[in-house]
C-alpha cells in the first residue's frame, strides 16, 4: 500500500477539506537548527561572559547606602512647628510635626544651605586604567577650596598628581574650557572673553591656582586617609545642581509600629560620604529645630524685659513719692491702721496687677497675629496661660498664609483654590480669635470681682483723714507696682530656665556609621545574567527568526499533513558528480530509494498489464526531477524491463549532458516533422533503457507538447516499450505538464528538502483533491541525514548510515548526538 495513501475518507469529503496549508512554525526543524548551530552559543556565551566580567570589574559603580533613625518628641508646642493638638493644614492628621520634619529634610532650604555651608558642590574622584571610583572628602590627602568670589568653570575635571614635598600638580583637561563661568555668589553664570588652555601648574598646599576658568588652593586634610592615592580628580557643580543630586537620594521613612520615629537613608557612590551627610544633616536639622523652638521664648524675655524696664521707672517714682511723704508729712507712722482691710486690698491689687500684665501681653501677642508679625510672636506663658489648641492655630495661621503666596503665583484670586484657602485662614483665625476672646473674658471677670472686694475694703478705710488716705494711695500704688514687677520677674524667671533647659525635640537614637555594609546596587550577579541571556538570545532569536520567515519544505511529516498525498519514496543527498547514481553506484542507499519508489509507482499506476507511462514533475527547477527521472528508468531498465526516457521538458534541455548523447535532433524535431522515431531514440549502457532527449528549443514548445502528434508519439512508444518515464516541464511555471497528465498512468511530483517553497504546494494539492490529477505521487528529494534523524516511516530509506549495508557506510561517520546517545545506551546495558 502507497505510503500515506488513505483510502477510507471519500472523495467528497476529501474536497472539502483544506489543503496545501502549512504550519507557520516547525517547532522540530527549530530545535534541529537550534543543536545544529550550537556553536554559536559556545561563542556567544564565551563573549556574554567576557563583556560580563569587564563590566563588573571595570564599568559597575557600586551605589551604597547608609541609615539613620531618629524620635521627634511631642512635649512642646511652638507657633513655628505643627502640632498634635489639631491638624494641619488641608485636615490631615497622623504624625504631623513627623511629616513637617520630612519636608524641611526634603527642603530645597535645608540642602542648599548643607551644600554651601559644607561645599558639597566640590566631587572628589579618582581613576585606574578605565574605571572611577567616587571619593569621600575624609578620602582624600588635601581639601579642595573654591574662591567663591571668582568666576568657575562647571563639569571640568581637575586632575591633582602628587609630587611630593607637599606639592600637587595641577592637570587640566586639553579642551572643554568654556567663556561660560559660574558664580557661587550670585549662584548664576557669566560670559567671558575667549583664553587659551591655562597650563598645567605644580602648586603647594596653601598656594592659590587662579586662571581664567579657576581659582583655588588646596588645604591639608586634618583626617589622614587610609589609602594612597595617585591621582585626585576635582569637579565642580552648581548650588542647584548639587540639592537636586541631594535630594533625588534621600529616603524617609516612619516606623510601623512608632510612628514618631523616622528611618532616614541615604544612597550614594562612595559610602563614607553618605555616612557625614546623613549625620551633618540631622545635626543641622537639630540646631534649626532648637532655634526655633527658642524663638518665642527670645521673643518673650525680650518683651518681658522692655516691660520690666518700664515698670522698674515707675516702682522709683512710686517709692519717691512715697519717701517724700514719709519725710515731709511724717506720715509713716499712722496710728490705728486697720492692718486686716490693708492686707486684703494689697493680695487683692497684686493679684489685679499680675491680671493687668497679662492681659498687657495678651495685648501684644493679639497685635502680632492680627499683623501677621509671626517671627515676633511672644509666648502664650507671658500671657498666664498654656493653650495647645491657640499654639497650633496659630502654626496652622501661619502656614496658611505661607500657602496663600504660593497659590498667588499660580491662581487667580476669584479661583476655587484661592477661596478654599482664604476659607481655612478665616477657620484658623476664627478658632485663634475664640481663645483669646475666652481668656480676655476671665481676666475681665477677674478684675472685676477684685475691683468689688476692693471697694468694700475701701469703705473701711473712709474715717481716715485725708492726708493720711493720700498716704495709703501712693502706698497701695506703689505696692501694685511693685506686684507687676514682681510679675513680670518671675515669668522673665520661668522663661529665661526654659530657655537655658530647653533641648530639642529630635534625638538620633542610631547614628549613621560606616560598618562595612554591601553595596546595595548594582545588581551585578544579574546584571551578569542579563548580558550572557541576551547573548544567548541573539543566535536563538536569529534562528527564530529564520525560521518564521523561511518557508522552504523541511519536514516530511508536515508536507504529507498539509498536502494528504501519497509518499512515494524519501532520496537522500546525492554524493555522486553526475545523475546516473544508480549506475555508477548501484549499492548506494540512493539506488535502494529507487528501487523503493520503482515497488511504489505499482501501486499508484494500478495492475494493469499494459505499458505504463509515469510522469515526473515539480514546481520549479532545480528540485530533481530530471535526477528522478534518469535513476527511476535506470532502476527500472536494470529490472528487465524495456524502459525509454523522454526529455519532454523542451525550454531547459538536460538529460543529453549525463548519458553523453549528442542533442542536435530530439523530441522538438521529432514533433515538427524533420525526423523519424527512430533518429531520436538512443541506447544507453543499460541494454533495456532507451533515452530521447528533447533535441533543439523550439519557439512553440507548448504546442509541440499538446499536438496531436506528441500524443500519438506517446501512444506509439506504448507498443514498444514496458515504461515510459516524461521528465516533463515544472508545473509551478507552465501548464504543459498538466495537460500530459492526462495520458500518464502515474505521476511523480518531486519536492526538494530545504528547496521547495511551500507555496508551490497550493496548487498541485489542490488539483489532486479536486479530482483533476489523479495517480499522483511525491518523491522527497536531497534529503539530508547529517542530522542524525531517521525518517522513521521505512519507505525504501531510512536505514541510516553505519551498519555496513550501503556503499557509504565505509565513510560514515555518526552524528555527534548520535555518539552521546549510544555511548549512553551502551553503559546502561553493560550488565
């Protein structure tokens, strides 16, 4: 039975199948190139680690990172900080005074003033045969000093080599000078006339190196490095370009658990550097937050102060008023004092006293908020009172109106952000205002219920005579005096112990410290991993791509699922220099197909006991059906069968070249009537094969081929010989083929492995399945075993090289997967 011949599906369901369709992807032929071109990932992967290990070694900046962590505590109240008590700004709530810290950490202000206080703009480098390496500046032997005054240049590397005898040469680069400087001063750039390159200049520590783009000198390091090195790269960068380098590295973060304490971390190239800038920081942070919080308390002991200046005038004018009463009206000693009423009027007057100033400061700090004078906000202590709820309205007042001027720039003033934060100020100064309104009215309430107790003390004392009321007046003023002195002294007392007490609310509870930590990027081991894969990728995702592109037949198993026609017989890659393989080496595994298609072509031809005619055919040229040809009546001439060959393709004559027969007259004369039968029918070496070759081309050779007399030529030779074997025209460039179809017994498409596009499939498979050819047949030719596959089916090849049975097992040599796999099978059989 013909190979892949089914006969039980009907032709009317065969029709309606589709046909001639082939799988975009050929996952088999995939792994094959794939093992085939192993190679190649050999190379790639040898090159994928050598660029690996270069980069590694020469090219990855380590970036590391240091942390810091610190409690903010919550004990204090301040009109210049946020506090707990309600919350700020927008209703957020959560740890504000937390959030406040972050953001001046985050600051523009706060980095811009570490990067010019600590002249973090100056980056220290050094550099080996490719790779830099970033520097601390306790990294380095001298201090680069920058005259802020002059004029320098940006991003132009300064190159400091020792020399020796506390002298350093200083190298500039040889080009990249610019007329464009900047000012550190005015934090802004300036056009200069064109200069020449300024030479290179060995200078001491101490000296100034000035030069049109450059001024500096370099001070000795007071922390002695513990590396040497040999040379020192110096480059600048502007204020602004230093904060943002800043500010894009911090991290803040809160603790889950403890919300009051802050996790602060830092990244960077060079990991002492992030240590110092992370302390530096928070030491600054801490400072600023102190001075803050002193502040108001500065601001109160000044105004207590003032007052306390003015009330002292007032107790010397009071006691000299009553010294000369004393003196001159003797009127120190009055008899009958009713000492009780005295006493009680003096506690009540002091106690109005202490209210009066007070209110007085209660006066002052009402004016302050009411003029938006923040920074000269006095304490609400000086006031007599301590209110959280006022405190942190007026650090909300306060941030508000910060607000408002930055919405100013952006929003018109009838906008909806503008008319929410004008809502929020009105809230804040409305609960602000409510405080103080209560405080005033209890003060009030106060003055007036010791004005009655002091009015009916007065009453006792109406008997006495007149002057000696006026000496209990001046008496009871001076004692009112000197109880707001007393007053004011003691809050001046309170605020003063405060202030010398007073701590910040910031406490670094872990310091940032350089204990040797990794480097937390790059990820060098996959950074490694990505560049060997990618280029192990590439050779993959070329043959991937060759394979999706390539659309040339390259499996047997899909070319017989696509098209459902019967296989007739697989030929392997022909060895030999010339067509005639089968008589050249009959022993070959060549011949053996041969004569396995000769079995095959019985069964696709019928048993008639006729003379048979077989056509070959293919798409194109150059896929083997000539070779097809020649061999297949080569096998059936050497089987005592009376076989003639005719070279009917007429436009590309070949067969005359292979069996050494002169073409001048052929087919073509034979059909046009300048010959007889006999003129073109050679004899070959092989006694029962005849050959007729196509002879001159002619100009009409389509006519030729469906005339009459081809027809009748064919008919003829039925009575001569047992076969007739048409290498006739491809049938994917004329249709001459189809229409000697009609004549031939059997018909032989020959497909090449690797050659044939499958394209050219579409058609003869669909012909077939439409019933227009029938007896057709495929011949897999050029197939090649070097891939160490066999093709499993048996169909006169596939025997595979290496068992002594073909001529060319003497010079086979197995396949290398082939070896593996054997020398495997044979340690697991050793018994």
């Amino acid at each position: 039975m013909i190979p892949g011949k089914d006969n039980t599906i009907e032709k009317v369901d065969a029709q309606k199948e589709k046909h001639g369709s082939f799988a975009l992807f050929d996952i088999e032929h995939f792994l094959r190139r794939v093992l085939k071109n192993w190679y190649w990932f050999v190379l790639m992967l040898l090159i994928g680690y050598g660029i690996a290990w270069v980069y590694s070694k020469y090219y990855a900046q380590n970036i590391y990172a240091s942390n810091l962590s610190l409690s903010v505590s919550n004990n204090t109240s301040s009109y210049f900080t946020p506090n707990q008590s309600i919350n700020f700004i927008w209703g957020q709530g959560g740890n504000q005074d937390g959030v406040y810290l972050k953001k001046m950490l985050l600051s523009r202000t706060h980095n811009e003033f570490l990067v010019k206080e600590l002249d973090l703009f100056i980056n220290y480098s050094t550099k080996g045969l490719i790779k830099s390496t970033y520097l601390d500046k306790d990294d380095c032997p001298v201090i680069f000093q920058v005259d802020k005054k002059h004029l320098q240049q940006m991003s132009y590397p300064v190159t400091l080599v020792p020399k020796g005898a506390n002298t350093y040469e200083v190298v500039l680069p040889e080009e990249g000078q610019s007329t464009s400087l900047y000012s550190y001063e005015s934090e802004s750039y300036s056009s200069v006339n064109p200069y020449e390159r300024p030479a290179n200049k060995i200078i001491k520590i101490g000296e100034w190196y000035t030069s049109p783009n450059l001024r500096f000198r370099l001070i000795r390091n007071s922390v002695v490095p513990k590396i040497k090195l040999e040379k020192i790269i110096v480059d600048l960068s502007t204020v602004n370009q230093s904060v943002n380098g800043i500010v894009s590295t911090i991290g803040i973060e809160f603790d889950k658990e403890i919300n009051t304490i802050m996790i602060i971390s830092k990244t960077g190239y060079n990991l002492n550097s992030t240590v110092s800038f992370l302390n530096m920081s928070v030491n600054q942070l801490q400072k600023k937050r102190l001075a803050d919080k002193m502040t108001v308390d500065k601001n109160t002991d000044v105004y207590l102060q003032e007052n306390l200046n003015n009330i002292r005038k007032k107790l010397d004018s009071s006691a000299n008023v009553l010294n000369y009463m004393k003196t001159t009206e003797k009127l120190y000693d009055i008899k009958d004092r009713d000492e009780k009423s005295l006493g009680t009027i003096k506690e009540l007057e002091a106690k109005k006293a202490d209210i009066d100033s007070k209110i007085a400061s209660l006066n002052e700090i009402k004016r302050s908020l009411d003029a938006q004078n923040f920074e000269k906000m006095i304490s609400t202590t000086a006031a007599g009172f301590q209110d959280g709820i006022f405190t942190a309205s007026v650090a909300e007042l306060k941030a508000l109106y910060l607000k408002r001027r930055e919405l100013a720039q952006i929003y018109k003033p009838n906008s909806e952000p503008m008319k929410e934060i004008n809502r929020l100020i009105d809230d804040a100064k409305m609960t602000s205002n409510i405080t103080l309104r209560n405080y005033y009215t209890n003060y009030y309430n106060e003055i007036s219920k010791i004005n009655q107790r002091v009015a009916q003390a007065n009453s006792d004392l109406s008997t006495y005579p007149e002057k000696q009321r006026r000496y209990l007046d001046a008496e009871r003023g001076y004692n009112m005096i000197e109880a707001t002195h007393n007053s004011l002294l003691g809050r001046q007392n309170e605020t003063q112990m405060r202030m010398a007490a007073n701590q910040s609310d910031i406490t670094v509870i872990d310091p940032a410290k350089n204990v040797g930590q990794p480097p937390i990027g790059p990820n060098v081991k996959a950074t490694k991993a990505a560049i060997i894969g990618g280029f192990l990728v590439l050779p993959l995702l070329f043959i991937l791509i060759g394979e999706i592109l390539d659309s040339k037949i390259r499996n047997i198993r899909e070319l017989l699922s696509a098209t459902k026609i019967p296989l007739l017989g697989v030929i392997g890659n022909n060895s030999n220099d010339n067509m005639l393989t089968v008589m050249d080496q009959p022993k070959s595994s060549v011949s053996e197909a041969f004569r396995g298609i000769r079995a095959n072509v019985r069964f696709l031809s019928g048993e008639n006991n006729g003379s048979k005619v077989i056509l070959i055919t293919s798409s194109v040229g150059g896929e083997g059906k000539t070779y097809v040809s020649i061999n297949l009546a080569s096998v059936l001439g050497l089987s005592d069968k009376k076989t003639i060959l005719l070279g009917m393709d007429l436009r590309k004559p070949k067969i005359f070249g292979d069996f050494q027969i002169d073409n001048k007259y052929g087919i073509s004369n034979y059909l046009t009537g300048e010959v007889g039968m006999e003129q073109i029918i050679n004899k070959t070496r092989i006694p029962n094969l005849d050959v007729a070759t196509s002879g001159p081309i002619p100009p009409n050779p389509s006519e030729l081929l469906m005339s009459e007399k081809n027809i009748q030529f064919i008919e003829d030779l039925k009575n001569l010989y047992d076969f007739i074997i048409i290498d006739s025209p491809p049938v994917g460039l004329v249709a001459d083929s189809y229409e000697l179809m009609k004549y031939s017994d059997a018909n032989i498409y020959v497909v090449r492995h690797e050659y044939t596009e499958k394209y050219m499939l579409k058609m003869i498979t669909e012909r077939y399945h439409n019933g227009e050819i029938d007896h057709l047949g495929l011949v897999y030719n050029d197939y090649n075993t070097n891939y160490g596959y066999g093709y499993g089916y048996g169909y006169g090849y596939g025997y595979g090289y290496g068992y002594g049975y073909f001529d060319e097992d003497k010079n086979y040599k197995e396949p290398l997967l082939i070896r593996i796999r054997n020398k495997v099978q044979s340690i697991f059989n050793k018994k």
